[in-house]
C-alpha cells in the first residue's frame, strides 16, 4: 500500500461532494509530476485529501481514501470543470473529518504538525515517500 496527498483548490472545493458522491477522485493534469504520481495509484493505497486555504484560511487536511481500483486516463470526470483532470481512478472514503486539520508553513516549505512540503500541495497530488509524514497524517484517523 502506498499513501499519496491530494489538494483541493479553495475555488474548487464543491467538487470534493462530486467524489464523495460518484466515488471517484480526479487528479488535476496541469503538474506533470501529479500525473506521474497518479499513474502508481493501486487498489488499496490511501490518499490524504487536504484543502487548500481560502480567503477565512480554514485549509487542512479534510480526509483520507482508499483508492478501489487502479487510475487510469481519464475519459470522463463528473466535475464542471472535466476536462483539467488527468487521472481518475474509484475510490472510497475512509473518513471524512467534516472541518479540516489546520497546518502552518513556515517559509513555504514543509508544513509544522504534519511534515507535508507545499510543493506536493502546489502540485495537486504526489506520492509520499517519507513514512513519518504518512504516520503525522495517520494520527488524524485512528482505527477502531
């Protein structure tokens, strides 16, 4: 199982019912480093959603989901806006915290609580390697 951090723009942040609603992720085509890391995505790996701040900055980590099934290509996206997106791939939400874990980032680098860098967030979606990064984000969904 691999983690990734996916972000949802504060202009975009209805198309997170869209997915809970047809329980599918779209991954934005626009970083090409984005794409890359969407075409690893495999049943079973789990995605950290994180809103971007708007203007009352209430940004964070949102949610976390468990991708069903491989992403590929996408042909079709049930959002406004279809045609900005990549990848998709079925998914399944795990939790949805309904408020969201705020974070700060100290000179635009890795942020203090979690240890997510800004990068991976201006990029849209990225695998993350470094396991204590996916422990830090761990902490806001225990099991049971």
């Amino acid at each position: 199982m691999r983690a990734f951090i996916a972000c949802i723009k504060a202009t975009r942040r209805s198309n997170w019912d869209i997915c809970k609603n047809n329980d599918i992720w779209g991954v934005p085509g626009a970083s090409n480093n984005a794409k890359k890391a969407a075409g690893m995505v495999q049943a079973g790996d789990v995605v950290f959603i994180w809103f971007a701040n708007g203007s009352s900055r209430d940004g964070g980590l949102r949610a976390k989901i468990q991708a069903s099934a491989a992403a590929s290509v996408a042909s079709e996206a049930p959002w406004p806006d279809a045609d900005r997106y990549s990848h998709t791939f079925p998914m399944k939400v795990v939790r949805d915290l309904g408020i969201c874990v705020p974070d700060r980032f100290p000179g635009n680098k890795a942020s203090e609580v979690f240890r997510v860098k800004n990068i991976w967030l201006n990029w849209g979606f990225w695998h993350i390697q470094d396991e204590g990064v996916v422990e830090n984000l761990e902490q806001c969904f225990p099991e049971g």
